[in-house]
C-alpha cells in the first residue's frame, strides 16, 4: 500500500506538511499505543526536543537519562539548554536502573526519560513510582519499542509523553519521522503549536512564542500509515526471528541472549547478545570478522558518560561492560528462516577463531 498511498499524495498535489495522511496516520498510530493523542513530526530527535520543550524544560534543569542509549536522548535535553544526569543500567535488560534513577534525583531534576532499549521496556512501575513521589515528568523514549508492553499497556501510554522514531530501520518507518505520544490534550495541544513554528491555530500568520519546524510531510504519513497497516504482520515474524535466535543461541557458551522481564512484552527491533568473556576490542573483532562473511551487525551504544560532548570520571559499570561486549543481531522482517540459522552459524565460527579455538 506504500507505493498507492504515496501515489496518491502525488497526485493530490499534497506532499508537504498538509494533506489528510497526516491526520490519518496520527490517529492510527495514537490507536496502536493506547494514547488519546499522537503529534507527528520530521524525527525522532525532533519529537524528544518537542515534549521537553512542551513542559518547559530549560536552562538550570536537568532530566535524568540511561547513559546506555542512542545519544540523541541526552542531546534533546542540550538542546533545551537543561543538563542530561546519567544514569546506570540493568545488567538483564539493558535499561536504566530505577535505583539509580532513584539516586540522581536533585531539587533541581524535573523529568525522568526511560528508554526501552532495543525493544525492551524500562520498568516503568518503578519508575512512575519514582516520578509519582518527586513530582517529576515521564517522557518515554519508545524509538526502538513500537508496541512493546508493560503490564498489558502499550509504551508510550505509560508516561506523561512517549516519544517515538520512524527511521528506515524501526519497526514502523516513513523514512525520517517522529512523534508523541499523550492523553494530556493540553499538552498534546502545546505539541502541536511548537511543532508548527509557534503559530497561533485560530489566527493564521500569528505567531504568540517561537517555534520550531518539526512537521511530518504528508508523503511521509502516507507511507506511515500502510506501515501500520501491516504492524502485527511486522511483529509477529520479528517474534518468529527472536525465537529462532534463542534456539540456535541457547546453549552457546559465553553469550548472554536477550531477557523479557516478567511483566513485559519485549519487540525484537534487534536480537541484543552479549559476549561476556571478551574484551571490547574481541567484541569488534567478531563484528569485523561478521561484517567480512556477509552479516552485518552492530556493537551496543557507547555509554553516553565517555562521549566527548558528555565527558565524566564517574563509572558507570553496568552500562560500560554490556556497551563493550555487546552485540546486535539482524532482526528485519525480510529475513527468512534459513538466512537465520546462517546467521547463527557464522555467530558460532567466528566466536571459536576470535576465542583462539577454533579446530
């Protein structure tokens, strides 16, 4: 339905930030989260800037975040001229630690952002426990979750906002595209508002406060919305591949394969393992051993903590050894099972010749 929608954007004359696709595709997504309100936008990065800005996230402020997660989640916080505060993990899934969390908290905190890592979500009833008692905003950074669950409830539904990536490589892709998520029609209200550039929604070429250009373009929701035409579809053969993977991987020494925690339902945007016993620089030599025999993979984050632009002496010593041994696996849904087992395969090989055992 891609290739139609699209056409018919084309042809309409409708291909910027105006166009019924738009309206089409927020409400759909808003639907599949379990939120009253979605706000599209041009990125995910965009989308994290828009909900910190939606409640006043400035300067002298800082927002607590996994040091373990793409940097775009700590850059956001920069952006509002606010100080990101790291936080370390969980050493089952990857995500930032509620006790940690718990630590950082200073009078000057005033927003928590969870990210549900590689697919996996955040324990996000320790965390709005946490929020709860400090009167602190949840803004959840679900780029990698599209719906994953926690007790039943689709992520970014739990928060005060959920913030979301449409990158090529997501679940659900426009190409480039963000959005959020919320049930505050106030907020979801301001969202739009900055979204636009600040324009006043009953006075056009009014604009009461400066905004931002964040619109999603009509071409973009229209291949957004036959996207989630399909999202079970997705899902579903991300799950097949993510069994597959444990079945292959179960009993290889020395890996540690992904963890759904009791009350979760994880999605396999990526198959994260981890290969406890090696080195960072072992862990990049099976990557580049993989890359050269035709699977490409990718390392787990960097840990924001030893990023220049983010540079501390404190450890963070969860996050800096499964950052160092960690490894993600293709997950795309065009995969078959053969290409699977391969995979898994040439994993074993190299694991051997990279341990010096290999016969």
């Amino acid at each position: 339905m891609e290739k139609a929608y699209v056409a018919e954007c084309i042809d309409s004359t409708w291909i910027s930030s105006a166009g019924k696709f738009i309206g089409k595709f927020e409400a759909a997504f808003a639907a599949l989260c379990g939120s009253e309100y979605a706000v599209a936008c041009n990125n995910g990065t965009t989308a994290l800037h828009l909900a910190l800005a939606a409640v006043g996230i400035g300067p002298g402020d800082e927002v607590i975040v996994p040091t373990l997660t793409y940097i775009a989640t700590a850059n956001a916080v920069r952006y509002c001229g606010a100080t990101p505060v790291f936080a370390d993990s969980e050493p089952d899934t990857l995500n930032v630690d509620p006790t940690d969390v718990k630590r950082k908290i200073t009078e000057r905190t005033k927003a928590i952002i969870p990210v549900h890592l590689y697919g996996h979500p955040a324990d996000m009833t320790a965390l709005m426990n946490i929020a709860d008692e400090h009167g602190l905003t949840v803004i959840e950074d679900a780029a990698e979750a599209h719906g994953a669950e926690v007790d039943g409830r689709r992520v970014g539904s739990i928060g005060h906002m959920g913030v979301f990536s449409f990158f090529g490589n997501k679940i659900v892709t426009t190409g480039e595209g963000g959005a959020v998520t919320t049930d505050d029609p106030d907020l979801a209200a301001r969202l739009r508002l900055l979204r636009g550039q600040g324009m006043d929604p009953k006075r056009r070429y009014w604009f009461p406060e400066v905004g931002y250009n964040y619109r999603m373009t009509n071409i973009a929701a229209a291949i957004g919305l036959a996207q989630l035409e399909q999202f079970d579809a997705f899902v579903a053969r991300r799950d097949e591949i993510g069994a597959l993977y444990d079945e292959h991987l179960a009993d290889v020494e020395g890996l540690a394969l992904p963890i759904q925690r009791p009350d979760a339902r994880r999605v396999h945007w990526l198959y994260t393992i981890s290969v406890e016993d090696f080195t960072d620089a072992q862990r990049d030599q099976l990557i580049e051993a993989l890359h050269t025999d035709g699977v490409e993979t990718r390392p787990v984050f960097y840990p924001l903590h030893v990023m220049p632009p983010y540079l501390e002496e404190t450890r963070y010593p969860v996050a800096e050894h499964r950052g160092a041994t960690g490894i993600s696996l293709p997950t795309h849904v065009g995969l078959s099972d053969h290409d699977i087992h391969e995979v898994c395969e040439k994993l074993m090989r190299h694991l051997a010749v990279v341990r010096g055992t290999a016969n």
